[in-house]
C-alpha cells in the first residue's frame, strides 16, 4: 500500500516529501474505479446528467474519499486544469499532490503538477445540433473527441498514461465497445489515417454487480511523443436496472 512508504523531510523544504512506486499511477487509478460505484450510489448525491455536473460531483467525492483513505491523503483532486503543454486547453480531472511533494521514478511533482489527466465523457454523446456521436473517440470537425485528444497530444503530450471516464447512460457495456471499437475500425480504413486498429479498446474487467467496466488502449503519437497508455473506467449511471438485478452481458475482448 502507498501509505506504507515513507515520509522523507528534506532541510529547506516547505514540504515533506513522498516516494511512490513507478505503479502508483495505476493504483491511483484502481482507487478512482473502486470509488465510481460509491459516487454514484451515494445518497446525498444529486440527480445529474451533464458531464461538468457529474465530473464536479465526482471530483468532490474524490476529494472527501481520498481525505479518509489510508494511501491517498496526499492527493487533492481539481476539475478544469490547464494543460501543462498546450496551456490554452483544459484537462476535466485531475489528481494533484496535496501537503507533499510526491517523488515518482526520480521526477518531484508538487501542489501545481498534474500526476493523471483524466477526460470524462458521456455515452452516448448528448444529441444536440452540431455534436458528433463518434465523440468518446474522435469529432469530424474540431478536437473534442476523448481519445483524439490523448492521441494527437493536445491533452496530455507531457504524461504516458492518462485516463477517460465514461458515464454510461444508455445500453450496456457490450454495446459501447463494439461501438467504440466500431468507430475506430472505420477510422483506420480511412486514406492516409493516423488511426489503426492497433488504436482498439480492450477489456480488462466487467464487474456487472456495481455497473463498473475497466478497459485500455495504446496509442502511437506523431511530434516526437511518446506512445500514451489509456485506463478507460466505464460507470454504469442508469442504475435502475441494476437495483433490480438486471447484469451485464460479458464483454468479448476480440470484439
């Protein structure tokens, strides 16, 4: 657990300092999943279907959660953060160190460093006049496609790994990857497209007893970048089927 490393109090310092594992980032991660079904079921909470709602709902839960947790209390979360390369963009979510300064393969990330950006989506995309359905992974006019962003370095060009939300508000899980995988199949037969089938989602877990779904996908960038990891963390917002007792279809991961 990330609470057992040690405090490390430098002279000089206004802050002490934390050393996490290289994995931290995907244990922070698993965190976030293990609190979606929580946020979500909470009794306090608020109806809501906009993705800013939600995300700042979600945000604020995150921030109480990680206060009480015994790993985390060394993370604040933000919503709306500007992009450390591509300053005039904003990134939804994300994780921030908060009262240390957290030390991760030898790089000191402080109050001001994102450690995950984080884009959150709703699926379907709402419909509205000028939006692409296609948006949790691209848009045909404009870069306000999910993945497109992560892709193509307009969110994230400084980070390997990085994260997308998606609140589920319609159909099942099976019927989002197919979809979304969809999309990406027919972008990659496109002349000349950056996209490749290699650009897929695949599953990792489908917990349909709290409408939680966990996938990934890797991405090949041009500018010189780094090819970024994406943790897809899919919460199941119609929760009435679950209530009573309507499961999930497994996922096919050759889908």
């Amino acid at each position: 657990m990330l609470a057992d490393f040690p405090l490390i109090a430098e002279a000089g310092t206004l802050e002490p300092e934390v050393q996490w594992p290289g994995t931290a980032r995907y244990e922070l991660l698993e965190f976030i999943a293990d609190e979606l079904p929580r946020w979500r079921d909470h009794p306090e909470r608020k109806p809501e279907t906009s993705e800013p709602a939600l995300t700042d709902q979600l945000c604020a839960h995150l921030n109480s959660a990680a206060r009480t947790s015994d790993g985390w209390s060394h993370v604040q979360f933000r919503t709306e953060v500007r992009d450390e390369v591509r300053h005039e963009r904003k990134i939804d979510l994300t994780p921030k160190p908060c009262g240390a300064v957290i030390v991760i393969e030898g790089r000191r990330h402080t109050q001001f460093d994102t450690l995950l950006p984080i884009e959150c989506k709703r699926l379907p995309t709402p419909r509205e006049k000028d939006r692409d359905e296609r948006e949790y992974v691209v848009t045909a006019t404009g870069s306000t496609g999910g993945m497109q962003r992560f892709k193509f370095g307009l969110h994230g060009a400084a980070h390997r790994d990085a994260a997308m939300i998606a609140y589920v508000q319609e159909q099942n899980f099976s019927h989002w990857l197919t979809q979304v995988n969809g999309w990406i199949r027919d972008l990659s037969s496109e002349t000349d497209s950056a996209w490749s089938l290699m650009d897929a989602l695949q599953p990792l877990k489908d917990d349909s007893a709290v409408g939680l779904c966990t996938l990934h996908s890797h991405h090949q960038r041009g500018s010189g970048l780094e090819e970024i990891a994406l943790q897809h963390l899919w919460i199941k917002m119609n929760d009435k089927a679950l209530r009573y007792g309507y499961g999930e279809k497994t996922l096919n991961p050759q889908t």
